[in-house]
C-alpha cells in the first residue's frame, strides 16, 4: 500500500495541507502545471493572514510571465523588496502574539534565502512548515516524472509512475474528479476527512483557513503539533 498526495507548492498553506500529509508516503510537488495568477483560485504565490481589519492575503512578488508559463518557470520579482514588505506585515499583526520570538526567527530566516525561481521559494516555506510541525514526507517533482496527459489523467500516469495504491484528496476536488481513469488504473481515490482544530486568535472571533503561520504564532510549534494531529 503506497498512498500518495498530489499538490501544487503553494506558499506558506493553510494547516488542511500539512494534515493530508501524515496520511501519505509521498508528496507529488505538482509544479509543472500552470501558474494561476489573478483569481480566487490563485494561492500558489499567497495565503492569507489575520490582521484586525479582518483577512488579508500575504504575497510573493513575482515577475510577469505568459499566461501558460509552469509554476516551475515562474522568477520571483526583484523590482520591489517584497520580501521586507512581508515581514513587516507579519511583524505589524504578530507582534503580540503569544509565540511571536519564537515563529519570527524561523520566518524571517526563510525569507533570507536567496532563491530565484517561485517555485525553490514556495517549497522553502512548506519545508520550514513540515520541520515546525514534524510531518516527515519524502516529495518528489512532477516535472522530473516525465508527466502526460491532463487532468484526470495526468494525476494517474504521475500515480503510476511512482507506484501509488492510493490516491489522497482533497475534498476540494470531488466536484471535477473522474474515478474512471483511477479505477481503470487499479488505484483507490481516498478523500481527506479534516476537521479545522479552534485555536486562541488575535483580533477576535476566530477564522479558519489562514495560512498555517497564524496557529504557529499564537499557539507556538508544540501546541501547534498537537492540534495538527488532534484534527486526525
């Protein structure tokens, strides 16, 4: 039994991603698939922050590319400081929050890293993530696998190729999801069962779904480890 998770390296995400993979034995970093820019589906170069005017989306600067460009081919900008930006806005709406000296060294050493490409970066951060959070899951490019197809199809020949039994998703995607292909291929689709955990928050009523910063500057790493899998 191998059970693999298919996922675009979205910056910093929210604590759904991180829980999908302790039920995994590999991550498929899905990065030769189009980079999304501009809409509600776009969260690949940000997520969101809360601040005490309400949500507010933290963001990767990048530089303007084609609309087919892969996520892999995307550059970071170097025409703004964004990276000062961000920390600053981190800095401005953590500053009081319980975990604050211990998060921020963590945060502002992953934005010191010299990447080029958004894609280095955005792995740079669910890396940080994973360590902060102890889920230990080995990851593997989809654009060194050779990848064919599209969709559906796509994620089986990427299932495939690295030996899945199981297919670990979302639930986002039961509404476009084709369980032929997968069946044909004798793979089992399985669908994650999370469980947002409510946690201490700045700037009253809670709100889920915030990258997964937000726990880990309130609640700090272990806390933040248990709530993780008390979500299982």
């Amino acid at each position: 039994m191998k059970t693999v998770v298919i996922h675009q390296p979205d910056f910093v995400p929210y604590l759904g991603f991180f829980h999908r993979l302790l039920y995994a034995d590999l991550y498929v970093v899905l990065d030769h698939v189009q980079f999304v820019n501009g809409s509600t589906r776009a969260w690949t170069h940000r997520d969101k922050i809360k601040t005490p005017h309400g949500e507010r989306w933290l963001s990767i600067s990048v530089r303007k590319a084609p609309r087919d460009t892969a996520i892999k081919e995307i550059t970071l900008s170097t025409d703004i400081d964004w990276r000062e930006g961000n920390l600053r806005l981190l800095e401005a709406n953590y500053a009081q929050s319980a975990c604050f000296q211990e998060i921020m060294p963590e945060v502002k050493a992953l934005y010191a890293r010299q990447c080029m490409s958004l894609s280095e970066f955005t792995l740079s951060s669910i890396e940080m993530l994973m360590d902060m959070l102890d889920v230990k899951v080995p990851m593997v490019l989809s654009s060194e696998l050779d990848p064919r197809g599209t969709k559906n199809e796509m994620l089986v020949d990427l299932l495939g190729k690295v030996g899945a039994t199981h297919y670990l998703s979302g639930v986002g995607a039961r509404a476009y999801l084709d369980p032929v292909p997968f069946q044909s291929a004798g793979i089992e689709v399985t669908w994650q069962d999370f469980h947002h955990p409510v946690y201490p928050q700045l700037y009253g009523n809670f709100v889920p779904n915030l990258s997964t910063l937000d726990m880990l500057f309130n609640c700090g790493i272990q806390r933040s480890r248990e709530l993780l899998r008390g979500s299982k």
